[in-house]
C-alpha cells in the first residue's frame, strides 16, 4: 500500500483485517519496522481518538510521531490554484505539504468538510492537494467524504465480537444539535459491503447518503423495522447530502435505546466517539454490557498500526 486514503486503497481488506487481528495479539513484534522513520501527523480539527491511537501506533513500530495542529500552531493554508494571496493565509499547500514530506516518511492529515459546498467537500481538495503536493505517503485521518481508519477499526470490532459469519449489520441516523460531515457513514457503508456483511442503513427521510456509498445496502426508513433481527446496531449522526450539510431533523424518536436494542438479536452497539449522552443514543446503552464503544475505541490504534506497518513496509 503506498498511501491510505480509502478502501480503494487497500488491495485485499480481508489480509488487512488479518494482519490487524495479529498485530492485536502482539503489538510489539513489528517494533524495528519504524526505526529511523518519522511520521507527522497534521490535523486541521480536533481529535482524541486519531491523535493518540496514531502516536500509540508509531509508538508500537518504532517510528518517531510529531503533531501538527494547523489551526492553532502552523500557518493558515491556501488550496485553492492560482489565488492572489492577499488575505489572511500565510502559505499555500504546495509549498507546505512539499516541505512537510521532505522532513517525514509519512504524513498523516485530518481535514473535515466544511459543509458548504457539497461539490467542493467531494472533490477531496485538501486530501488530493497532499497527495499531490507531498512526495511521501498519505494516510487520511478523516477527510471531506471518508474515515477509513474508523471503518477498519470497526471492521476489526465487528470481526471480533461476531457469531455468524455474514451478521447483520444496521446502521442508523440518530439526532444531534449541530451539522455533521457524511465522512464515516460514507467509510462504513462502503467498508461493510466489501467485507460482505449484510448492511441495512436506517434513516429519516432527506438523509439518503450518496448513491455510490449506499451501493447495495438496504434501505429501510422504520428504524424499527430496521433492527429486527440485528447483530450490530452503529449510531451515527450525519447532515443531509441532497440538501447539503442542512440539519433536516433533530427528532429525538430517532435516538437509540434500550427499548429498541430489544427488537435485535441482542445486537452489540457501536459508535466511533464521540457521543452525545442521550440525544444520540440513551446513556443506559452505552453503559450497558452491549456496548462496544470503548474495545471500538481501542481498535483505532491497531488499525493505524496495520496500516502503517503495510506503508512502511513498502518504503524498507
Ligand atoms: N472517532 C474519531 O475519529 O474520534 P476523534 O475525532 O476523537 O479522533
């Protein structure tokens, strides 16, 4: 693998997965591959999980981890081609992500969409900029459309806790106050339906996602109807792609709980984090012995490390 962008960047995701499972068993085996190799990780949002997961992985390999908080420490950034830059950013990506990759075996970028304009957030201008701009390889920590990192992890989790080998899986739209990016329900669609689970995707209606990403998931817009029968119920909350980046609803009937994790197969709950306590879904789900947010949680460090390890594998 030379970068890490999607799941179109993984060859065999099946041997990914394995070879996570086993980097699990012994996280430290690998300790030598990094030696002598550095990573930066550059984020232009915030983050718990990816910041630490990723220093804890470089950590495991032996590779030397340094952050860079754009917002708050780097220079503003222009990606836009041919700008007269006479406002307020100081250094354009081409320079930066030239000099950032002549410093780092591999780089590491979190860029959100902005939610304003839904071509723009789709074009991966920023995510692209790197991978154009950057001469060494490029993992997305979360971009526009996709968080595959998160799905791997979840793909790990599900691998983990699963009982029949093609469970169902149901993911759901539940309510939050502000606008969400589609990033990980686009990666979890798209990751399920390559590891050849059997996806259902609930949600209100106006929240289809794009019709490249839903493939030949389920559609089914009773929730309800939608958790029959369910092996693993993943909460999340995403703003309209028709209607894009709008909050169509804030509809509290759509939040998880206990009451309807009881129309599953006795279904384990899974949410990337982080999660608002009951308006996404009831605290009594997540503090139940359903729940996997926290093992989820922790997965994010084995999936940074098998990626990384396949990356720098390539470059040894
Ligand atoms: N799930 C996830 O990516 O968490 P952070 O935003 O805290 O990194």
């Amino acid at each position: 693998m030379k970068s890490f962008v999607s799941v179109d960047s993984v060859e065999n995701i099946n041997a990914l997965v394995d070879d996570a499972l086993e980097i699990k068993k012994n996280p430290h085996v690998h300790s030598c591959l990094g030696k002598q190799k550095s990573l930066c990780l550059i984020f232009l949002n915030p983050s718990l999980r990816t910041r630490l997961s990723s220093q804890k992985a470089a950590f495991n390999l032996g590779l030397d981890a340094a952050v860079l908080d754009v917002g708050s420490q780097g220079w503003q950034l222009e990606f836009t081609d041919g700008v007269v830059m006479d406002g307020d950013k100081a250094e354009h990506i081409k320079e930066a992500a030239a000099v950032i990759g002549s410093y780092f075996d591999v780089v590491a970028i979190r860029a959100f969409a902005k939610l304003e304009d839904r071509d723009q957030d789709y074009s991966e201008q920023i995510l692209t900029a790197f991978q154009k701009y950057c001469p060494v390889p490029v993992v997305n920590m979360e971009s526009s459309t996709a968080h595959p990192l998160q799905a791997l992890a979840d793909v790990i989790t599900i691998e983990e806790h699963k009982k029949k080998a093609k469970p169902k899986v149901v993911l759901s739209w539940a309510p939050h106050p502000k606008a969400l990016p589609q990033a990980v329900a686009n990666s979890f669609s798209r990751w399920m339906q390559v590891v050849d689970y059997d996806l259902t995707i609930t949600h209100p209606e106006g929240y289809e996602l794009a019709e490249g990403v839903v493939g030949q998931a389920q559609v089914e817009y009773d929730q309800q109807k939608a958790f029959e029968g369910a092996d693993f119920i993943y909460a999340k909350n995403w703003s309209s792609y028709a209607d894009y980046g709008k909050v169509l609803s804030r509809d509290l009937n759509w939040m998880i709980t206990a009451d309807k994790m009881k129309l599953t197969n006795q279904a384990k709950f899974m949410h990337c984090l982080p999660v608002r306590r009951n308006v996404v879904v009831e605290g009594r789900v997540l503090d139940s012995d359903s729940s996997l947010i926290i093992p989820e949680a922790a997965n994010r460090v084995t999936s940074m490390q098998a990626v990384l390890k396949n990356i720098l594998e390539g470059l040894n």
